[in-house]
C-alpha cells in the first residue's frame, strides 16, 4: 500500500492528498487499490471489496503498529 491513513476524518485526509497531486480526484482516492484511508471499519470493507473486483488477497502496509485495528476488523 502506497498510503495508509487510519483516521475518523477520511475526506480532510483525502482532500489534503487531493491538494498534493494534481489530477487526483477524491473519487480517485475511494476507488484505487492502493490508497487507504478511513476507520478500521472502512479500510477493512475496501479490502474486501479489493479481494471481490480485482482478487487482491496480499496487502503490504509500511506501519504495522497503526495497521493493526484493520488487521483486527478482517480477522
């Protein structure tokens, strides 16, 4: 994973990587397999949704201490 942001403000995040890369929309940032951003909740559902449209089955995450309440929510 490029960007993982465990976070409750998913869109101040999202818009402030949106300033960052010109042509990057917030749509952008929900749909694309690499960007992770949201609740634990959230980023697990997009994991699964990964997993359902595109097979994705192996994430690597930089930071595993912060990744740990997603790493909870798939167990």
């Amino acid at each position: 994973m490029q960007i993982v942001q465990v976070t409750d403000d998913a869109e101040s995040a999202i818009d402030q990587l949106c300033s960052r890369a010109p042509g990057l929309t917030p749509d952008d940032v929900v749909e694309v397999p690499y960007a992770l951003i949201g609740t634990a909740d959230a980023i697990a559902e997009k994991l699964e949704r990964c997993r359902s449209r595109w097979g994705i089955s192996y994430f690597v995450v930089r930071d595993r201490q912060q990744f740990e309440p997603v790493i909870a929510q798939l167990r």
